[in-house]
C-alpha cells in the first residue's frame, strides 16, 4: 500500500523554536509538497519540490524553508516559530494524476 | 486568475438524503484537471476523482457522481442516499496547464450526516 508518513501527528513548540517537519514517501515519485490547512482557507501550497535538491516557492512560503537531500524525503523548516504557524500541516507527493497525502501534523505554537 | 470556490462552508443532512457540494472554478488555460478529495476525521485526504478539462462527460461511481460543465465553470459532486460514513470534508481543486503540478485547493465544504 502507498504511503506518506509524516513523523509527527501532534507537535507542541514554543515561539523562536527551530522546527523541523519530516515526510517520507515510498512511492518513488518525484514531485512533494508542503500544504498548510486552516479553516475556512482550505489547503495553502508552502512548498514544494520536483526533483532532490530542487525547491520551488509556493502561495505563502514566508517564515519557511524546505529540504530535499533524497528524494523520499522532503523536510518542511520553520526557522524560528512565531504563533501564526499554529496549524495543520499536509505533506503530499503526486504522480502526474493525483496527490498522495501524510496523516498531517497538528503544530502549535505557544 | 486560477481559483476555487466552494461557497458551502458547512452542510448538514439526515442520512438517506442527496447532497450536491458545489465547485466553481477559474483558469485562463484551455487545458486543467479537476479533483475532489476526500478528507475523513482521521486528517488523511483521500483521491476521490480526477477530470481532464476536454472530457465534459459526466461520471458516476456508486453513489456519488460528479457534474463537469465548462459553460458554467462547476464540476459539482453529489453524494446519492447519503451514510454517516461520507461525514467528512471534501476539497475541490484544480491543476492548470501552465502551473506545473501545483494544485490549487478550494477551501473545503464539511459535510455532517446525521443518523
């Protein structure tokens, strides 16, 4: 079966804190991303990444920063966490025909 | 622009009942796919539906089925005698031809059906 595995399902940090975000796809695909979901605004595209070591800017992608060293993982960076981070965060890979999404993280910051 | 609305924010149903989610969409390029996901109370969206911009034909998998009209820019998704088990929030959304594979999400429609 398919899979995205994102490390954490729940995450508590503390504002100024580097956080990191982990996703790991089995799927061999090339194409990952970093969504951010709050209500009312559906799912906001932060990141996203077509190849190892390639990154490409999405809708908001201030206050972060992404990794792809191997191309199963894609990391999602906030480099010092600030309270308007608290969300739902969906990493995703794709073939050409579909998204695959990860469980999500529910990060807070307080 | 390239952009989705789902102008239903909430819909509430007793089960048995039909329920349409609406989806109206906005792109400049003649070539797009549209998507609706599925996304449960366990967090995890599930692929439920993929349509090319050049096949208009209307599709039906059991009791759901999907309205792809270009004149109006919708591709509506009715859920037919509706169960608990399709509580959950559906997400329309659109890959344009000239955006890579950057999907662009609607901001969701959460669906209650009562017992």
């Amino acid at each position: 079966d398919v899979k995205v595995t994102q490390s954490s399902r729940y995450l508590v940090k503390r504002t100024g804190e580097k956080v990191f975000l982990e996703c790991v796809q089995d799927m061999d695909h090339e194409n990952m991303f970093w969504y951010r979901q709050d209500p009312g605004l559906g799912l906001r595209l932060i990141y996203f990444s077509y190849d190892v070591k390639m990154k490409e800017k999405g809708d908001i992608p201030e206050g972060y920063s992404v990794s792809r060293e191997k191309k199963e993982r894609f990391s999602l960076i906030l480099e010092s966490a600030s309270t308007n981070q608290t969300s739902m965060y969906l990493c995703a890979s794709s073939t050409h025909e579909k998204l695959f999404f990860g469980s999500g993280t529910q990060l807070s910051v307080l | 622009a390239q952009k989705v609305t789902q102008a239903q924010t909430e819909i509430s149903v007793v089960e048995k009942e039909d329920v349409t989610l609406d989806c109206v969409y906005e792109t400049r390029d003649t070539t797009y796919y549209l998507f609706w996901y599925k996304q449960p109370p366990s967090g995890e969206l599930v692929f439920l539906i993929r349509r090319n911009s050049f096949d208009e034909q209307n599709e039906i998998s059991g009791r759901y089925s999907w309205n792809f009209q270009k004149s109006t820019s919708s591709f509506n998704f009715t859920i037919t005698a509706s169960q608990v088990v399709d509580s959950a929030v559906y997400f329309c959304a659109l890959i344009p031809n000239t955006g890579g594979f950057k999907t662009i999400f609607g901001a969701g429609t959460r669906l209650f059906v009562k017992a």
